[in-house]
C-alpha cells in the first residue's frame, strides 16, 4: 500500500493531476465560506443550527458542504448542474433531437453539454431567486424554526446582487468540475460533491457523540465500517454476460472469433435513486407553504418533513426502489444494446440475435436491480433508523454520505490504478 502510494508521486504527469485536483479543491472549500453581501451573520449562525435537524434544508446544505446555511458565494453547490444533468439525461428519452446529439459521438456530446451548462445557469438564477425570499421570510418551506431574517434589508439591487453572486459562483463551481475532469484526476462534478460530503464527517460525527454519548457513538461507528464493506463489496459486485462475435472473412484475412462480456454492476443507478427519492419527498414540504388548508399541512410537517417519522422512512424506501429500476432503464437499454450486438455480428452463447437477445438482457437486469435498489434502501435507511430511535437528530442523512463517498472513492482510484498500470507500476486494486 505504502507502495503504491508512493508511485503515485514517482510519475511526474499523475503527480501534477493530483496536486491540481487538491488545489482546486482547495480553492473550492475557500469560496464555501465566503459569504454572499448585504446578509445578516447572526441569522446565519441561527440557520447554521437549525439545519442540523435535517429535513429539506439539511439534505441540501449536505450537497453544498455546509455553504448553503452560510449563505457563501457556492452556496448553491454542484445541486444545480446535478439537477441539469439529470433533466437532460431524461429528455434524451422523449426528445429525438438529444437521441441524436448522443449518437454523433464527440460532437453531439459537445452540444449535450453546452446544453447543460445553459440549463444549469437558468436553474441557478431560479434556486438563488428562490432561496432569497425564503430565508426573507423566515425560512418557510424548510422546516426552520424561529424567524431567520437572511437579507433585512430586501430591496430589488439587493435582491438583484444575492442573486448575481449564487448564479456566478455556481457557474464558477461548474467551471472548477470541469477543470477536475480535464487536467486533474478522477470525474470533476463527482469529486467536488466528495469534498462536500466528506467535510461535514468529522463535525457530524462529533455531534453525535456529544448528543449520544460514548456507546451510541461508538455502535453507530462500527455500524458505519460495517456499512462501509458492504458498500465496497456492492459497488464492485457485477454480472458479467458473454459475448462472442462470428468468424468473417474480408478479403484474405479473417476478422472477429473473439470473446468478451457486457459488465452488469449490480448497483447500476449508483446514488441517483436517492437523490431522485430526496427531492420528491422535499417537494410536499416545499408547497406546505402555498396549501391553505392546515390538515394537509399538519399531516406534511409531522410526516413528510420529518426525516425520523415512519411515513417518510417507509415511502423513502419505496421510491429509491422505484427509482433504481427507472434509471437503470433509461442508463441501459436492452433494445438497443441488443441492436449494437446483432450489427457488430455478436451473439449471446445460446440466445438468438435480435428480440431474444433483447429479452434475456432484460430479464437479467431486472434480476440484479431488486438486489441492488433493496441495497441501496438498505443503506439510505439504516443509519436514520438508528439515529431516529436514539433520539440523535444532528447527523442526518449518513447512509447517503456513506454511498457518495465510497463511490467516488473507487472510481477515482481505479483511474490512478490505470495511470499506474500504463506505467509499469503495482496498482492499489487487486
């Protein structure tokens, strides 16, 4: 191990990817606390406590490494171009005009991003806008206690300047990513949500041991390396289906007569059924505001904007179950992977090209999906579970934490493994 780690430094081209990932990482977390003007610090301080109990704001304050409740230039985080992202990925199933920018290759890829970056910036100006009257008001919507007055003095430059500076700063968020993703090491976006979620572990862990006591911190401790294996063990987990391609002649010479396989992960949504979960159960909570009616917004603050209810556990679980089959349709499609296979003169061993191609990879991913979506509720749920029957409310959300980690973790790693490799060197992975 130690090793290893040390080739990391020997190569002088790896070197300087790492060293310009940790420096912009660097500068990332420096801007986190840069505050946006003209708001009051001591409101701050008070939304700062208020988010530890979790709910929507907790959620969102977890993705942007506790900037959103300090009202810094990136408070919006990376939730903006994550939100983006995702938008697109989805209307590239409805629209046939993203069907055919991701047919084109590099080119089509250059305008799908173009487009997410657009789609991020008009996002950025809605959620700052968004967030600029809510904590005017009090923080209603988030489920914030006690009249936190953000911006006193709300006037239209005001209003105008809180706005410019979040949309710039995500703007610029997004820029840093990309710049991760060209010259630095590991997928930018992934490495700076990494950064925020990691940075909230030591203060989250503190508070659970100043709120629970030696014991509970110590079982939720070996709760969460149990958790880590498994997560590890899950994440690397693959079905792999064989593919052989045919003998064919093309002039004098014959092509083809190799083996290979399709790698089914077994966790093939990753952590995107959680986020989709998060959001829909966060949606009530934000309308609470505009429902006139008080049963319904009763029943929303007791239940659905509490992380520690029974409701909100039981429907979190179904939908991230729900939402890992979705996404996992729309990540692999059997159709036309079956199409690629058939075209390029392959076949399954024992399945005829065509539709039976088509159904038997659907059948196994449907298989691999319950197993790997049950895992993910498992992961997401557990640790609230646990925390909501002690009473622990201030460090919510440590399942999803967990996930996000370990997964950018070893997609990292396994790119410093592969510049590793090239090179001659013993990697980390085995």
């Amino acid at each position: 191990m130690l090793g290893s780690l040390k080739n990391m430094f020997k190569v002088p081209d790896l070197r300087n990817k790492i060293f310009f990932t940790l420096f912009i990482i660097c500068l990332y977390r420096l801007g986190s606390h840069v505050p946006v003007p003209g708001i009051d610090f001591d409101a701050v301080q008070r939304l700062q406590d208020a988010s530890k109990a979790g709910g929507v704001l907790g959620f969102l304050n977890l993705f942007s490494g506790g900037a959103l409740t300090r009202f810094a230039v990136f408070g919006l985080g990376i939730m903006p171009y994550i939100t983006s992202s995702i938008i697109v990925q989805l209307l590239g199933v409805v629209i046939p005009k993203l069907e055919q920018w991701r047919q084109e290759g590099a080119v089509g890829q250059r305008k799908i991003t173009q487009t997410t970056r657009y789609l991020t910036v008009a996002l950025a100006i809605m959620q700052s806008t968004g967030l600029a009257f809510v904590f005017h008001r009090g923080g209603r919507g988030f489920n914030v206690s006690g009249d936190i007055d953000l911006i006193p003095n709300f006037t239209v430059p005001r209003v105008l300047l809180v706005v410019l500076s979040m949309t710039a700063g995500t703007a610029f968020v997004m820029w840093l990513g990309e710049l991760i993703t060209q010259r630095g090491i590991g997928q930018g976006m992934s490495i700076i949500i990494f950064a925020n979620v990691v940075s909230g572990m030591p203060a989250g862990g503190a508070a659970v041991r100043a709120e629970g006591g030696d014991i509970k911190f110590g079982i939720i401790l070996a709760l969460t390396l149990t958790l880590l294996v498994a997560i590890v063990f899950i994440e690397q987990g693959q079905r792999r289906i064989p593919v052989q391609f045919a003998k064919r002649v093309v002039g004098r010479r014959m092509y083809g007569g190799q083996s290979t396989y399709i790698p089914l992960k077994v966790n093939q949504s990753g952590v995107i059924p959680i986020i989709f979960a998060s959001s829909v159960l966060y949606f009530p909570a934000l309308l609470s505001n505009v429902v006139p009616w008080e049963g319904v917004q009763s029943f929303i603050n007791n239940n659905l904007a509490q992380p520690t209810s029974l409701t909100y556990i039981g429907l979190y679980g179904v939908l991230i179950v729900l939402f890992a089959y979705f996404y996992t349709a729309i990540a692999f499609d059997p159709h036309q992977r079956a199409d690629e296979i058939r075209k390029q003169g392959g076949y399954i061993p024992g399945i005829r090209p065509g539709l039976p191609t088509e159904r038997h990879l659907a059948g196994i991913l449907n298989r691999i999906t319950l197993p790997g979506s049950l895992f993910l509720a498992f992961i997401a749920l557990l640790p609230s579970i646990f925390l909501a029957a002690w009473d622990i409310r201030n460090y919510p959300f440590a399942g999803t934490t967990l996930l996000i980690a370990v997964g950018v973790a070893l997609e990292t790693m396994k790119q410093i493994d592969s510049q590793l490799m090239m090179r001659n060197y013993e990697g980390f992975l085995k």
